[in-house]
C-alpha cells in the first residue's frame, strides 16, 4: 500500500478509533459514552460557532507570559476573573499538571516553483517514513500553496540547496513530497523555514515566533504550539513547586489533526488525521499515585487530554509507551483521566472548542465565552487561558 494509500486510511478510520484500541481498558474507545442523544443540537458543527469581534483576536502574546487573563469556570458556572500568575493558588498539594513537552518546528518552508518562478510554501506535517519527526525523513506530509499549481510531479526549489517534488496528492488535498537536499534538514528548516504562526496572527517575525514556543519545550516535531502552555513561566514552576504541586510530561506531535477545522454540518462527519504521543513511565506512576491519593489530575492544553484519555484504564490510569491517536472527544465521552483543564479560547467550529465542550458542559463553555468577550478577553493562539473542571455530571 502506498504511503497516500495509508494516510486515506487514516482519514476514514471511524471518528474516536484509534491506532492501538488495547491501550483502553475496555477496547476500542468512541467519543461518545451515550450520555447526550446525537440528534441534539451539540452534534451541529454550527452550534460551536461564535461572532468575535475582530479586535479580540491576539496578534501578540502578553509581557511577561504569565501576565495574560485566566478565566476560572467553576462546576456550578461560576466564573471569576484573575491572571495567569494566579494560577498556581487555584492547585492545592499533590495535584498533578501534566504538560507537553514537544517543540515547534520550522515546518513553513518558502521556495519558488520550477520552471516558471513563482513562489511556493510548503507547511511539513509529519514524516512519511519514520513515527516521529527525524532529520533523516525526505518524505512528508504537507500542505502546499498555492495548491491549484502544485500538482502531482511539480518541484519546488530551495535556492540552490534542494528541491522538494510532489509525489501525490490526497483527496483532502494533502500532499506527499520528496525532498533532494544538498544540506541537511536541519539547515533547511533554519535557511528556508518560518515557525508556523497561525494565519490570524499575521506575518511572522523573530520575536513573535520565539514566543510561539513553551519554556520547556524539547522535542521536536510540532507544527502548532500547545499553546495553553505558552503562559508558563520560571516563576510559575517555582509556585507550583512551593505549593506541593507535581509536574509531569508527555509529548504529542501538534499537527493537522488539532488545527483542521470542521466543515460538515455534522461534528460526527468530520475525520480526524492520526497524532503521535509518548506517555513516560515515569508519568504513568505519577497519574497512578495522584489517583490512589485522591488529588487531580490537571491537563495543560487539549493535546494533553487527547494523549491522556487515548491511553486510559478503567480505574483512571494510564498505559506508559508510545501509541497514535485519532480520538475525537465530543458530547457525552467519559473521561477517565483529566480532572481540570487549562485551556485557551478556541476558534469557532474546531475540534477543540468541541472537545472542551465535552468536558465542561456546552452550556457552561457557551455561557463562559460569552462573558469572556463581554470582559474583552483576548482569544486564540497568543489569547489569554481559561481554567475548567469537568462536569458535575461526569465527576
């Protein structure tokens, strides 16, 4: 089978299925555990739409990270308003925030097309060839613009350090290229490479793509940041630390599964692509005694819960070890792992307001974006965070 071959398997795979089902305690997972009808009104991808004024979108991030706004939604719908760098006061001894620790690449690459000259940009997805993001791979995943002229067997040159041909083409419009470089991958990524800021931020520059990176960022292979994590700081750690508060890591690989937005008038139509994560051992233990300590468990971000509940026991554990992930969380999924989420606020008729939906209740998360644009939030990417637990109904 060849690797587009694979890739369209992916995309059709069932909605909530995943790559390695004997990593859930009963099997194979769906996104739904049953509790909400899909002939309800949260199953309408319109009903994850919103009107935000444009002037509430952030097209910089806070000075000093921390100095963002955290929206806190309490269980019962309370809502109250503080800053991020009160965030650690909210976690009490023993709780548990798990982060992901993967570092964005500079997968937007810009060259020109051959013959005629024109430019061209590729946006690297995920390597054909290897799991994970290697130096080695010369074949990806991409996305390409413009699309209409990068058809299968057109070539994009580098200067005079390569060139990238498009083997194929997907019927979502994905494509396959190879790569022929005369330098290393690395060397491209820095020569030809931009982070990959979304387009509702703007053109890019240095100082803003340095900040569209955690402080702890690792491992590469992203190509979109965690960007609940983007508001962490030293001083941050060193509060969560003198409160009692445990830390832990995982790595998900952020990519078209967690940025493509929905277009079926149905949030059950729409297909998620597969992302690699890597849950530690050591992480694993620390979920495992926080649980038989009766404290939370507390996500950073969506791609977090994503790793989390794909991984998850009956008893509220988790399976160390490296798996995909295609799991879509929608109305009615039982958590078995995540006790609160720290979030940003979400683009409308994504996956991931979805997702957080899921979680904290529709109404509430409705009720909690409204007040958010009400008080002026800022949203997205560089946007400010809010703090949610789960649902009454599913604590």
């Amino acid at each position: 089978m060849s690797s587009l071959a694979t890739l369209e398997q992916r995309i059709v795979l069932e909605r909530g299925s995943q790559c390695h089902p004997e990593r859930s305690g009963t099997g194979e997972r769906s996104e739904s555990s049953g509790a909400e009808s899909k002939d309800g009104p949260s199953w309408l991808t319109a009903a994850y739409d919103y009107d935000l004024p444009k002037e509430l979108i952030a097209h910089s991030p806070a000075e000093p990270r921390d100095a963002s706004r955290l929206l806190v939604l309490e269980k019962d719908g309370r809502v109250s308003h503080l800053r991020f760098s009160d965030f650690p006061t909210l976690l009490e001894p023993g709780d548990l925030v798990v982060l992901n620790e993967t570092r964005v690449i500079r997968a937007r690459l810009n060259g020109n097309r051959e013959p005629a000259g024109g430019a061209a940009e590729l946006l690297l997805l995920r390597p054909v060839d290897f799991a994970r993001y290697d130096s080695r791979a010369r074949r990806w995943f991409a996305l390409v613009r413009p699309g209409r002229r990068l058809r299968t067997g057109a070539r994009v040159r580098f200067g005079d350090d390569g060139n990238a041909t498009v083997s194929g083409v997907a019927s979502d419009g994905v494509r396959e290229i190879v790569l022929d470089l005369r330098i290393s991958l690395e060397e491209l990524l820095e020569r030809y490479g931009e982070m990959p800021l979304p387009p509702y931020v703007g053109s890019g520059d240095e100082t803003r793509a340095a900040r569209y990176q955690t402080i702890f960022a690792k491992v590469p292979g992203s190509v979109a940041a965690p960007t609940a994590s983007l508001h962490f700081t030293e001083k941050t750690f060193r509060a969560l630390e003198e409160r009692g508060v445990l830390v832990a890591p995982i790595v998900l690989d952020i990519s078209l599964a967690t940025f493509k937005p929905m277009t079926a008038p149905r949030i059950e139509e729409h297909k998620m692509h597969a992302e690699r994560y890597t849950i530690p051992e050591s992480t694993a233990q620390a979920i495992r005694r926080v649980r038989g300590g009766g404290r939370r468990v507390i996500a950073a971000g969506t791609t977090v819960v994503r790793a989390l509940e794909s991984s998850a026991r009956d008893d509220g554990t988790v399976s160390p070890g490296e798996a995909e992930t295609t799991l879509f969380i929608a109305p009615g999924f039982h958590f078995r792992v995540v006790d609160s989420l720290l979030t940003n606020f979400h683009l409308p008729a994504s996956t991931l307001l979805v997702l957080v939906s899921a979680f904290a209740g529709y109404d509430r998360i409705r009720s909690a974006y409204e007040a958010a644009i009400a008080q002026r939030y800022r949203f997205y990417s560089f946007g400010d965070a809010m703090f949610v637990h789960r649902t009454l109904e599913e604590s």
